[in-house]
C-alpha cells in the first residue's frame, strides 16, 4: 500500500521538473549574445486601424494571408520592457484597448481590439537584448 501512496507524489515530481525544463529552454534568449539584427524595411509600414506603433520599433516585414495583416520587427529591449512598451502603446492609441495581456520569462502577448480590428502583439526575447516582436491584425 505504500507504493501506491508514493505515485502521485512521484508523478507530481515529474510534471514539476518538466515544467522547469520547458522553462530553461524558454530562457535560452535571455543568456546568448545577440546577432546582426534582421535588416530594417525603408519606411515604416502603415498598418490596419492606424494601429499604434511602439516607440523604438524597428520593422523587418509585413504580409498579407487574407484579411489578415502580420508585421514583423524588433525592439532592442528585454522582454518585461518590450512588454511594457506595446502595452503602453495599445493602451495609449484612441480607439484602442488591451484586451488580454501575459508575460513569462521570454515571451508575452499583448492582445487588442481597436480601429475595427482585433489581434495579437507576440513578443519574443531572442536574445540578451533583443525582443523579437510580431503583430497579427485581423478585421473584427
């Protein structure tokens, strides 16, 4: 009876260390040292809504997948003041609002609605001073 009484607690142990290691390869951006930066487009892209852009910014590309607008860019920023930087400019915009927000260790996501359209700001650190950020528009 005692084995049995050690399995959940054996199993618990292991959703627990599982759970670091997803976290350790989630930080691998906070501890190497950054590369070039992707190269800049010439101007910067006009997007859906006049949708708020974050100060220091720098685009590295734009798309279409239908209704759907995806820009591209970075921020020479870790990720809690990237984070900080977008949320503050969606909440800022007229017309817009935040509507989810998270932030973890290298990632976060700034969700919005505003302009007539809906989306996601997507925030990755790749490296010790660079967030890589992506900003999927969709008609609401």
């Amino acid at each position: 009876m005692k084995t049995f009484a050690l399995l959940p607690l054996s199993f618990a142990l292991v959703l627990v260390l599982a759970a670091c290691e997803l976290d350790d390869k989630d930080k691998e951006g906070l501890k190497k040292d950054c590369s070039a930066p992707p190269p800049a487009l010439k101007s910067a892209p006009q997007l859906p809504g006049n949708f708020p852009r974050a100060q220091g910014i720098v685009y590295t590309g734009v798309k279409k997948d239908g209704p759907t607008t995806i820009a591209s860019g970075y921020l020479a920023q870790t990720i809690g003041p990237a984070h900080d930087t977008y949320s503050d400019a969606v909440k800022g915009a007229p017309g817009y609002s935040v509507t989810k927000e998270e932030q973890d260790a290298a990632d976060a996501e700034v969700n919005f609605a505003g302009g007539g359209n809906t989306g996601q700001v997507k925030l990755l650190q790749t490296c010790k001073a660079r967030t890589s950020v992506t900003i999927t528009i969709r008609p609401a």
